[in-house]
C-alpha cells in the first residue's frame, strides 16, 4: 500500500450564491459524508475567505483539509483589506492555493509566500497555466502545483480529455527540478472519468471547482471522484510497485 | 435632540494578533459593552474578511455595525481569492469600508463599488487622503467619508491635533459638492480628546484604528472615545439648534 | 468669434503597426496638413512613450500640440520601466492623458498627477467612463475630461449617436461641479457627423482613435472630422453669443 | 580566446535629470568612446522608454546594445500608455530588461515576454532578488539573469563585496536548472573592482545603474568598469581553459 493518498482539492471560488453561506457549508457536509465512506482520498476544501470560519467549523474533528483561495504577500500590522498568511494560521486553515489563474501572483510574492507558509506549517498549492510555469514553480517547492490550462476553466471540458499533452509534460518538466512536488491536475474537471484519466497521467489528483461547487448535488459529484481517484490511484501504484 | 448619532468607527486592519481570533472577538465584546451604556453613539466595527463572521456573530442582536475593511471590484463567479459584495452580503456585514490609504481603489471601480452596494443595501465608507480627494468622492454618492492624511496614520499624532485645517477645509470642499454625506476624521486619532476636537471641527466622528485595536484594554478607550464624541456632538448640535 | 477652439484629439493607442515607426510619423504629417489648411481647431496627437520623441521632432515649428498617453504616478528617481511627469516635460510634451478607460488609476494618483502637471506646465486630459465620473475628476481641476462609455470604445458605433444622453448629462453633471474643465466626447468616433454631433451636444470636441490611427489615409478622416469640429463649433457659438 | 564576451549592462532608470535628454545622450556617447577603446566587453544601455529613439539614433553603426527597462506583457492594440515588445522591436531595440525589482512582474507573465521576445528576435535580461528567483526564472530560459538583492539597489554597497555568498548561491542554483543563461551580478556596484570580483565570483558581467547614470563623468566610470570587466574575464577564462 502507497502511503501518499490520492487529491481532490475543490475551489469552491465566488459564485453566488454557490460559495456562500449555507451552500459553503452543504459543500462542506458533502465532504465529510465522502471521508466517512472513503479514507484512501485526501480531500481539500477552499472556500472564500468569509466562509473560512463556518467550513474550519464544520469540519472540526474530520479529515479534510481546509485551503484559503489566496493569502496576501504582506507582513500583518496597518493593512487593510488584506490577509497575511499570520490571519489565516490563526484561523486553523491547513493551507493556502496560491498563483491561480484568476489570481496570478508576482513571482517573487509567489517565493515570499511559499517560504512564510513552510515557517507557519501551513500547505501551498500553487496554480500553473502552462508545464514550464510548473516547473518554473517547482524550483520554489512548493507542496503542490495544479497545472490548469486557463482556456479550459469553467468549460467542462478537462484538460485530461482536451489536451492530456499538457499534463504528460508537466509531469515531465516539473519532474525534472524537482521530485517531491505533488502535480494535481486542473481546469476543467468534470466527472469522475476525467479525476480518472487525471491520474493516469501521472498526476495524483485534481483541482475542480464548478463540477462541484454549482452542482445540484455536490456530494453525488464528489463521491464519484473520489471513487475514480482511488480506483486510478490503485491502478497505477499497484503496477509501478 | 438631533436623530443623527456621532460614529465611533473601529478598523481592525490585520496586526497580528490583536485583529484576529479571540482579540477580535475581544474588541466586538467591548463594543457590546460601550454600547450597552451609552445608545448615542454609533459604532462600526470593521475586521478582516476572515473574522467577519465570528465578529458578527458576538454581535447578535446588539446595535452595532460590521463593516468590511474591503471589497473586490469584481462581480461573483470564477474569480479566486476575491470578495465581491455579494460575499459580504450574504455574510451579513452593514457596510463596507473602500479606498483606504492603504488599499487604494481606481477611481471607476469606487463608484462601481458605491452604486452595487446602494442596490445590495450596504453602507459605503470611503477614505481619502486629502481633502480634494474627499470632494472627488462626495459627487459619488457614498454615505460616509473619512478623510485621513497618510502621513498621521499610525503615529498618535491625530489629524485634528496636527492638521485641523485638513479637516475643516474637507468638511469645507465636500459640503460644496454633497451636503448629506456624513464626513468622519481619520488618522492618529488615540484619546477622547482627539475625538472631540474633530466633531467640533465639523466632521460626524471619526475611524480609529491602532488606539482602540492595539490597545490593552480596547473597552476602556472606546468608551472614553464614545464620551468624548457624545459631548462634542450635543455641543454642536445644541449651538446650532 | 468665441477664442475657443474646438479639439480634435488622436490617441494613437499601440496598434500595430500602426501607431509606430513611419505610421505614427505618417498621422503627425496629415496632422500638419490639417493644421496648415485649417487654424480654428485644435489638433492633439497622443503616441506611444517611445514615438513621442520623433513626433515631437516631426512638429517642430508647427501648431499641434503632442500628448503622452499617461504617465506613472511616481517621482523620479531609482525607478525601472516607469515614465513620470518628469521625463515627459523634459522631452517636450504639451500635456498627458490619464485614467483612459484601458489604463485606469487610483483616484489618488489621478490627483497626483493633476496637481504636479500643473506645476510642470503640461496640460492634463482625463478620461470618464461615465458621466459622474467626469463630474467626480471635474473637483480635481484637470484641463480637459472625455467622456468615453468603455463599451463603445473601438466598435465605429459613436457614442453621440448611439449614446446622446450620456454625453448631455456628463456636460450637465460637470459643469455643476466646474466650468472651467472643457469637456470633450470620446468612444467610437468615426466620421466627420460624429464630431459634428459630438459638439452640438455641448462638448468642445473629440477624443479619438482607430477611424484615425487605422484608416488607410489618415489626413483625409482628419480633415473631415476637422471641418465638421469647426462648422458645429460656428453654429453653437453664434447661436450662443 | 573564449567568444563570450563579460557584459556591462547600464539601467538609466528614471533619475532627473540624469536619466534623460541631453544627458541620457551623453552616456550613450560615452559607450561609444568606451567601445572604440575595447572590443571585448558587450555594453548594454538601458535608457527610459522617451530615450529609447534618440539613444538608439546616436548609437547607430555602433556595436552597442539598446534594451528597453520593461515591456508591457500585451498584445498591441486598443491599449493606452502601454508599451509591447512589438513597439520596441519597430524602434530597433536589442532586448529589454524584466522583473526588475522595481517593476516586478507576474511568472505567467514573465513566460508569456520571454516566449514572445523569442520570437521576435529581443533578447531578455530577468532580475531576481535572490538566488531561487533566479533559478526560478532560469527554467524558463531567458537569455540573461541579472541577481540583484534589493536592499543593496542604490547603496553603494556592492552585493559582491557586501554578500559575494549571494552570487556563489545563484550560479550553483542557476546552473542546476540551466546552463546557457549568462548570469549577471547586480545591486550596489560601484566600483571597477566590484565588477571585477562579480566576474571572479562567476558572473559574467554586472547590471549596474546610479555608479554610471549619475556620475560626473559616465565615460570614466564606464571604462574603469570596462577594464576591470575584460580584466576578470581574462584571467577566469584563461585558467579554465
């Protein structure tokens, strides 16, 4: 048995009202019914940053990670409307998604930020849109790069099915400079087959958001991922072992 | 008796500790306390969007404000990292507080911002560094302004101490433009006494910041700064009955 | 004969290749042409940063007055890549345009920069997406305002025709504030009818860009829109005297 | 004789007046000297986009390098006082210097100017503030990295004297990832003797700004530098040969 688990990290971004409020937190339900049925998945939830609190609550005592979306590459004291990586630590979140392609980051905040999170023992995601930004990224280490091909966000059609080229080379060139990284695949992800071919491609996870975040029923959603990714998972450390 | 009420307006900002976690809810205790003694004095309260929701819920029922000390120029949807006013909306907050010195906003995106928070029947509280800008502003419609010199912001040395005549030409330019927008005095305000030089100077209150949120007792300040703003404003309004 | 001018102004925007090289050197000719045939309109050309030097050369001796696109809200000194005031007087500019709707600043960098253009002598043009932002920059004092409904920008659809009532009710809302400013009408300005209606609406004239920059002769649809700027500039201020 | 060439890149920034017309001119005249007096330094200016022109005028025939301080990471087209490679290409610009840190721009957007001056024949100087910057940005393959710790910029203290330890680290972290990117030493170089040891740290050349730009005289400088460059080259690339 591998002891890295498969990743279902969900943004659950800024739709309205799917973010917010009661749907966050259904979001949220949905994800501790998935753990209880499934222990070989790590899920991460990323909710606003105004459903932190509520999410972090919900999930108290259950195993899923809670990511911030962004974190502000500022040192805490006279900023306002801004969120240190100190604010959010104090929180209780585990982690932080960073670089996203709606949110793209400075490089040198992207190094800044990525060394403050290892000091507060705090996870980072960073987004990629293209293999050689991942790789380029990976040089920071990072815990985790999600290579996201911005043209296939929120189109439900995955990068996996479109262009699996680009994650097969992420793989490669991320691979290259660095081996510890753990590359999720983004943009895209609908259903369960494609968190499937996903990690076939050398991947050990995904990054989704409106699949699950606008969906009727996000647990229906996430279970089928997480029975995909587990499947896959299986599959592919089974016959590299 | 005059129906207006002086503001006592709080921003948190994000010095670490004291606006997060239990120092946050610390400081929304002390509001429910000030409150709880004197009714004629309004008081707003802004942390940072993480702890909006924990402040607001220590707030229930009692007669004080939660402002955001932000919000996004973005509408809700796939955007990452960003709290549109809907977020906020939904969260429950009163208002919002926008351009501050230390976040500042283009010119469009504050009047995109104060007609979608009019129509979300959220209160806008917009800042500016001097008094021209606060005229600029005051043709937007917002429903409160504080004009706050940058340079005194954080030093002690309170603007209607240092500069008064940055408040009464303020008060002076944006009465020429909008007579109903309610003006507030900002930067270095730390005692009672600044407090009420600036409603004598004209202006309705004042927003504060590391006075009340760094302070080791934050009740005891705020309620001396409620005081103080409770007799300046009967002072006033009594002379011009 | 009211001393006023109408204005006829030609950001050249970053089309390529032709708001560069000998296509920019191409408009400034036909901008002399127009010139020598006609004195009662003003001519403004706006080029890129790095094709100001040789327009500037190229309208030595001759009436037209050259202005940069924008400049950056910072003093000089140990920046990289920015251009301030500073260096754009020093090169010979006449004045700059600012907060053009594909470029927009902060409110307070707008005031910045309008007050050290003063200092320096150069002449500052803002643009407004919409009518109370004009009025709102109007408190400011900037020499000039254009009204640009963004949405119009580059679709040939003028907003004089499409838009009236924007265009009257930014003259209407400005000159509440200032009468000063001169208020010019921006945004899909095609044809000689467009700046012709454009002033008959109450504005001096006309900010404009592709129909100019991009047409195959650009001295002929200068001409045209020349004439017309005159003409409608005659009837209004006969009528009006 | 190794064909590589140590470089002195000189950033003009925006100093005033030195930065600009006549004396923006004056230090391209004394590259000329510099370069009639030795062929085996590569010397690249940096002037402010205004200068661009006039510099590359005067440097015409002669076997000087022009960079621009920064390109706009855009298409050409309806944008306003925005300046993209395409605009500097039609100038007749050499390359252009990225990333300063004082103008830092977004990875994706570092990729999206690199891939596209690869293109367009423009070679591309990155600035790093620390080694894993650097090595960052290698991946990516410009065809210079210029390492300059930000709080030596302007100090007169060099990086090579004051933290050698700095560019040791960059050329092992940059080297790892890739080797044929030319690797530059900046940030508080002053001296010949400072370029010399950048050079003997394993540099090929140094960015330097202020020594040169605001010098009584640019040309002593400038040949000083020169000499100490050719001088370290010499003696690193004899003994490794």
């Amino acid at each position: 048995m591998h002891p890295l688990k498969p990743v279902l990290a969900v943004n659950f971004k800024a739709y309205h009202p799917h973010s917010f409020g009661v749907y966050a937190l259904n979001i949220a339900k949905a994800a501790v019914k998935v753990r209880d049925e499934f222990r070989d998945v790590e899920i991460i939830l990323a909710p606003p940053f105004t459903e932190l609190y509520r999410v972090i609550r919900e999930l108290e005592g259950v195993d899923v990670k809670v990511f911030a979306q962004h974190a502000d590459p500022l040192e805490p004291g006279a900023i306002t409307g801004y969120i240190p990586l100190e604010g959010l630590k104090e929180l209780g979140v585990h982690g932080v998604i960073l670089n996203h392609s709606e949110h793209k980051l400075r490089l040198s905040d992207i190094f800044y930020l990525i060394r403050k999170a290892r000091r507060l023992e705090l996870e980072v995601l960073i987004c990629a849109d293209e293999p050689e930004i991942g790789a380029s990224v990976a040089v920071l280490e990072p815990d985790m790069i999600a290579v996201e091909p911005p043209e296939l966000i929120g189109t439900g059609i995955s990068v996996s099915r479109a262009k699996p080229e680009v994650i097969t080379r992420s793989v490669e060139l991320i691979s290259r400079v660095n081996q510890r990284v753990k590359i999720l695949t983004g943009a895209g992800i609908s259903t369960g087959e494609d968190v499937y071919t996903a990690i076939k491609l050398g991947t050990v996870g995904v990054l989704v958001a409106s699949a699950i975040v606008k969906a009727k029923d996000p647990y229906t959603v996430m279970r089928e991922m997480a029975l995909s990714a587990i499947k896959a998972f299986e599959e592919t450390h089974k016959s590299t072992n």
